[in-house]
C-alpha cells in the first residue's frame, strides 16, 4: 500500500469516526430531550399527584365538618324536642302555686265537696305536666344550701345550730323539665 493509499484510509476511518461521533452526539441529545420531556412529565404528574392530595385532604375535611354539623343540628334539635314546650309551661307554674294555695285554703272550710273537686283538677293538671316532662325540684328544712340549685331570697338568724347554712323554709317549689332547672326554689337560709 502507497502512502496515498494509507492517508485516504486514515481520513476515510477519521471520516467515519466524525460522522459516527455526529450521529452520537445527535442521538445523545436526542436521548436528553427525551430525558427532559420525562423529567417534566414526571414533575406535571407529581404535581398532579399534589393538586390531587390537596384536593382529598379539602374533601376529607368539608365531610368531617358535615358530619359534625349533622351531629350537632341532631343533638340541637332532641334537646329542642326535650324543652320545647318550656315557655308554656313556665308561664303555668304560677296557676299550679295558685292550686296549692287554693287548696290549703279550702281544706280549713267545711265543704269538702269542692275541695275534692279542686283537689282533683289540681292533680289532673300536675298529671299533665308530669308527662310532659315537669319534675318538682325537692327541698325541705334542714337541706343543706346549693347556691347552683336554690335561690336564697333571705337570711335569717338560725334557731339552732344545727340549722346554720341550711334551708329553714321555702317560700316557692322549684321545678325541672328534663335535666333543666327552669325555677329554682326560692328558699330562706338559716344564718
């Protein structure tokens, strides 16, 4: 081989070299735009990924909140149902004092006829608020003071010491309906 002969190989096999280290480098950057376009692809998903979490947690919560929303409208509504007849019968408390009053007074008279018949529309009528839920608080002399149930109208000095702090006499019955009081008992307090 002549010397010409061996410098055309070489320029042929430098040729083939340049071409082929083109052609990687053309397919090494077409590898890393590929790379690229996953990488974003992979950061769209994720985001996705993110937008899709924030998106359950927000669910997660409105249903929690509707939930307790539900609970609470529920136990609103019973505790309604419990007292909704209050203002009612709050303002027959008074016709029921007037019972007891009337009846104490007819029972010094002599007719007892219409004391039996005063006596029995008295009963008919605490009956009737009994079912609907009115309980009479109970508080006699002796009981010992709770300011969170009893409402001292008075103090007087104790006639013994025993009495001291305690209740000596109420002047008007106190009344629940369901847990609730809705009057206290008005009561004097032995000083």
């Amino acid at each position: 081989m002549s010397e010409k002969d061996k410098t055309e190989e070489i320029e042929d096999i430098l040729s083939d070299v340049e071409d082929k280290t083109e052609t990687n480098t053309k397919e090494q950057e077409a590898a890393e735009e590929v790379v690229d376009e996953m990488k974003e692809e992979l950061t769209v998903e994720e985001k996705l990924q993110e937008d899709l979490g924030k998106e359950k947690d927000k669910f997660l919560r409105l249903f929690a909140e509707f939930e307790n929303y539900k609970k609470r409208t529920s136990k609103e509504r019973m505790e309604l149902f419990k007292t909704a007849g209050q203002e009612v019968i709050v303002s027959l408390l008074p016709v029921m004092d007037d019972f007891d009053r009337a009846l104490k007074e007819l029972a010094k008279s002599e007719d007892k006829e219409m004391f039996k018949g005063i006596e029995l529309i008295s009963n008919k009528f605490r009956e009737t608020l009994k079912n609907k839920g009115l309980q009479e608080v109970s508080v006699k002399q002796g009981d010992a003071f709770d300011a969170e149930v009893h409402d001292a109208i008075t103090q007087i000095p104790a006639p013994n010491k025993k009495l001291k702090g305690k209740i000596i006499d109420v002047v008007e019955k106190g009344f629940t309906l369901g847990d609730k009081i809705i009057r206290h008992p008005k009561v004097v307090v032995g000083n």
